[in-house]
C-alpha cells in the first residue's frame, strides 16, 4: 500500500525531479543519506513505511531476529511462585 497523493508539494527545478525528499538542514547536520517523508500520524502509511524499513534487511536476517526475540521470551521467567 504505497501514498499515491501528497498532501504536500515539494518545489523541483528540472535537475530534481528525481530526486528523493530530503530537508536540507537535516542532510548538513545528519553528513549522511536521508530520504524524508511526511506522514500523519493517523496514516496507515507511517505503519507500512516503518514496517518495510524494518524488513528490508531481508527474510533470512529477519527470521533468525524474530527466533531470538522468541527464545529470549521463552526463557524469561515472569513469574515466580513463592
């Protein structure tokens, strides 16, 4: 599910058009690469652009994250009888 509309327009000379959002402050300050982008935080689109973000290491990675995040939960003790 990707935004097709902005709510928002980003002013381009002809040698930006492709060229991802960015906020110049933040590039200077940050010194690294940055692609910006607007969401509400009643979107769905904040959800799936985080959720993508955090996945795009690839399933194998992801797999052997969620199999220790498991094992981790699996042998926390929450409760102790007395």
């Amino acid at each position: 599910m990707k935004a097709e509309k902005r709510i928002y327009h980003l002013k381009r000379s002809e040698e930006e058009v492709r060229v991802n959002d960015y906020n110049p402050m933040l590039l200077l300050l940050w010194k690294a690469n940055i692609n910006v982008s607007f969401t509400s935080e009643c979107s769905l689109a904040l959800a799936d652009y985080v959720s993508g973000y955090v996945t795009k290491a690839g399933r194998g990675h992801m797999h052997d994250l969620w199999q220790d995040i498991l094992e981790d939960i699996n042998n926390t003790v929450v409760w102790k009888p007395n």
